[in-house]
C-alpha cells in the first residue's frame, strides 16, 4: 500500500478527477479528506469510499478554495484533527468558454480565481503545515503537492483564453513552489490532462462533431477517463516519484504531438 499512515487532502474531490484521485489515495492506505462547495456530493464520495472499509478513510470538509476564510478554517482543521499533512492535491477548477474580445472582466476574474488563486492559497495555508511539521522530524518525510494544470496551459484552448492562461500560471507557479519547497522534502509538481470524460467537459461531449474533432487530433483517438488521470496523479504524489519536483506531466493520449 503506497500510502498507508498517510494524510492526503483533495480539492474539488466531489466528482471528475478528484473523486477518482480520492477513490485511488484510500485505496492504497490514505486518510483522505475532500474538498468542494457542494456538501451533498463530498458525503457521496465519502461514502463510496467508506462504504468498503472497516474504519472510515474518507471525511468531508465543505470549502470554497478562493476564500480566505475558508482556507483558513481547513488548514486549523487539518492542524486540529489530524496534526499534519502529506499530500495535497489542487485539483479544483472551473472552465468558462469565450472569445478574449468578448470576455468580461467579471468572468476574467473569476476564472483566474478558481484556477489559480485557489492553488496560491491552499498552497500557501497547508504548505505552511506541512513545512511546519516537516521541520519537526529528523530525517525528512516524503511529502507532496500535486497541482491539476492542463493540456490549455501548453497549448491555449480555442476560446478558453482565461483558462489557458490561468493553467500556464499553474504550471509556473508549481515550478516556484518546487523550489521553495525543496529544503523541506516537498516536492511539488503538475499534472495536465488533455480532454477527459467528467462533468466538467459533459455539456462539450454531448456534440458528436466535437467528440470526432478529438478523436481526430488525438495520437491514441479517444478521450480519456478519470481514472487514467488519477492514476498519474498517484505516481506523482507517491514515493515511487521521489527525485521528482517541479515537474509538469502531460497525459494527453497524444494531442501536442499531433
Ligand atoms: N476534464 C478535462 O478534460 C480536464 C482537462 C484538463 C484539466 N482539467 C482540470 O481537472 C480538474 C478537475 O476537473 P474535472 O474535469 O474533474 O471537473 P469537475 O468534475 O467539474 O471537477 C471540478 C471540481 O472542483 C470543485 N470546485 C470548483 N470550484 C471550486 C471552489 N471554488 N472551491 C472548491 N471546490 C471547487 C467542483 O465542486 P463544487 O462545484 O461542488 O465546488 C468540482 O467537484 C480541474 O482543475 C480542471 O481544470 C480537466
């Protein structure tokens, strides 16, 4: 079990990626808790996963990750209830589609705060835990941070100019962190997945042109699951990636090659 005596904290945890990255971490010996505005959808996943175990790996802590507050309030609540943490997955995020000439300030705003400015305080709030408690044990612990990017902030989607530009300041932003990290056995790295079946491409893949459009320009022609994105994240965030950080890893099934 890769992660056994091991607390993991998963953002956007209640569908998509992170429920599959939560599913993936308890699985193999996490204590996980998950993270997302809507309650109702934490308590399923948490179920799903303590459904199958004899003590509960899974609690719920309901927070929007770009309020301060908020984040405030889980960072004590992981210090208080746990007393440390070992891996941090930033996975929550949002798109929105338009043209830049017609996106509003408003929306400029708000896709930058769901993508980036959450993954700028969370990790700032728990990476201050996790230093804290890295400084306290003599030799130092595998710790990490894994952030979700995107194949958009490699290549910027059409029509999705604040996302892409928000996901490229993911990919940056997990190099900065990865050096200021690294005197603490942190190690901090991205994920960007290409085009995945969740409830946030749904409405997208309900348009069979744009499905064959996929297709096409995909080197392994379909779009990819959940699953085979947690899969990845799970490397990245266990021991068997211990010489790695500040590393961006495309899963993509072969779109940038194409
Ligand atoms: N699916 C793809 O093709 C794809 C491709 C590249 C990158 N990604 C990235 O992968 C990550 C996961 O997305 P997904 O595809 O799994 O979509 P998803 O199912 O919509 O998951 C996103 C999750 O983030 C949560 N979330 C959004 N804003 C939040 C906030 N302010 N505070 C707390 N939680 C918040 C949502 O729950 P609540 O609304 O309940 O808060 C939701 O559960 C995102 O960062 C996305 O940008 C996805």
């Amino acid at each position: 079990m890769r992660f056994s005596q091991t607390i993991a904290l998963i953002t956007g945890a209640g569908s998509g990626i992170g429920k599959e990255v939560a599913i993936r971490l308890a699985g193999e010996g996490a204590r996980v808790v998950l993270v997302g505005r809507t309650k109702s959808k934490l308590e399923a996943v948490a179920n799903e996963i303590n459904r199958t175990k004899r003590i509960p790996m899974a609690e719920i802590f309901p927070a929007d990750v770009t309020d301060e507050e908020d984040v405030k309030e889980l960072s004590d609540y992981i210090n208080v209830h746990f007393g440390d943490l070992h891996i941090l997955i930033n996975n929550a995020g949002g798109a929105k589609n338009s043209k830049i000439l017609d996106t509003t300030e408003e929306d400029w705003d708000d896709v930058q705060k769901t993508n980036l400015r959450s993954v700028f305080l969370v990790s700032k709030m728990l990476g201050n835990l996790m230093v804290t408690k890295a400084k306290e044990e003599s030799g130092l612990q595998g710790r990490a941070i894994v952030n979700v990017a995107s194949l958009s902030g490699h290549q910027a989607g059409q029509f999705l100019p604040h996302y892409s530009a928000a996901k490229a300041g993911v990919i940056n932003f997990t190099r900065a962190l990865a050096l200021e990290l690294a005197p603490y056995g942190i190690r901090v790295n991205s994920v960007s997945p290409g085009f995945i079946e969740t409830p946030l491409t749904e409405q997208g893949l309900q348009n069979d042109k744009f499905v064959k459009a996929i297709e096409r320009n995909t080197a392994l022609k379909r779009i990819g699951k959940a699953t085979e994105i947690a899969n990845v994240i799970a490397f990245v965030a266990s021991e068997e990636a211990s010489y790695m950080t500040g590393s961006d890893v495309l899963v993509d099934g072969g779109w940038l090659i194409k």
